[in-house]
C-alpha cells in the first residue's frame, strides 16, 4: 500500500468519525437531524431498536442493493461508515447529553448548526477520497453517471433527502428546523465541498510525491 492510498484512507476514516459526531450533536440539539438521520431515527422509534444498531443493518441493505447497481462504490469507506457512523453518532449524543443539560433554544440551535456543518464536512470528505461511499450516498453518485450527467448529484440528493425526511416523520421521527435547512443545503454544498477536498487531496499527493 502507497503512502497516498493510506493517506486517503484515513482521511475516509476521518471523514466517517466526523459525520457520526455531527449526527450525535444535531440530535442533542432536538431540533431535527439531516434527512438520512431523520430516516434512520424513524426505523429506530418504530421498531425499537438503537440507532447505532438500526444504521448497521440499513446500510448492510444497501450494499447489497450497490452491489447489483453501484459496485465500483464500493470500497473501505463504505464499511468504516456502515460500522462506526451510528454507534459514534449514539456516543456523541450521550456525551453531550451528560455534559449540556436543559439548553436554551438559541443554544439548541447553534448545536444543530455545528453538527450540520460538520456532517457536511465530513460527508464532502469521505465521498472526495474515493474509497468508497455509503449507500445513502452513493445513490445520487449512481443516478449522476448512469444519466451522463443530466440529472445532477445537487438535484437528485435535495429529492432523496426530503422523500427521507418524510418517510422518517411518518415514523413518528422529529422533523424541526435543522431537518428543512438541511434538507436543501446538504446536497447543494456537499457537491461543492467535494470539490475542494478533491482539489487538496491531489495537491497533497502531489507534494507527497516530490519527497
């Protein structure tokens, strides 16, 4: 294994433990999750099951779906987020739980901004690195090149999260104010942020390959 594949692979880790302690802080908000999450936490309500355990086993689904669909996106990043995102997710949010207790609206609502922006930063990462992206992701990634491009990755991820967001809430799912913002800014600065994290992970290759 190359210097920069492992690199790139922990940044695809890094990427993943971000995302699962953004999930945790936006539900300490209470204020709603990102859409997935909103979906997510409706399976775990209704059936009854943790969170961390319910992730496991929709995103083991989803593989199994991107295997006959989406092979090539496939990789180690797929498993380090069907295995760590959820139950990371249920650490932070026990954590924070303990440490910030009855907080004020405005303070809920700053949490729910800083767990978005750091899902989102995480997410944008991990998908950059290319190794291998979770289900729920790779879902507009396949639509994007399947269409050649006509149906952008922006168009497709606004449309997956709100169907999410309404699936959750019939399973009786909070759906707040950070589940509307992120319903229409995840996807349009995912696309953006990936490109910039694509951009640093070449440049960072390129310096790595000058030593």
């Amino acid at each position: 294994m190359n210097k920069n594949n492992r690199f790139r692979i922990v940044m695809t880790l890094l990427g993943c433990i971000a995302i699962g302690m953004g999930i945790g802080t936006l539900r300490m908000a209470d204020l709603g999750t990102d859409p997935f999450t909103t979906l997510l936490l409706g399976v775990s309500y209704f059936f009854n099951i943790a969170f961390g355990h319910v992730s496991l086993v929709v995103n083991a689904i989803g593989i199994l779906i991107m295997i006959l669909f989406g092979r090539k996106f496939i990789g180690i990043g797929t498993f380090f987020n069907m295995i760590l995102v959820g139950y990371i997710a249920d650490f932070t949010f026990s954590g924070l739980a303990s440490l910030i207790q009855q907080p004020s609206f405005m303070m809920r609502l700053l949490i729910g901004l800083i767990g978005l922006l750091i899902v989102i930063v995480g997410a944008s990462l991990y998908i950059a690195t290319q190794r291998g992206v979770a289900p729920y992701d790779a879902l507009p990634l396949i639509i994007e090149e399947r269409s050649k491009g006509t149906i952008s990755f922006r168009n497709i991820r606004v449309f997956s999260d709100v169907t999410s967001v309404i699936l959750g809430y019939l399973l009786s799912a909070t759906v707040g104010i950070m589940t509307v913002i992120a319903s229409f800014l995840v996807g349009p600065l995912i696309q953006y942020l990936r490109r910039v994290f694509t951009d640093f992970l070449l440049k960072m290759e390129s310096k790595t390959s000058h030593l």
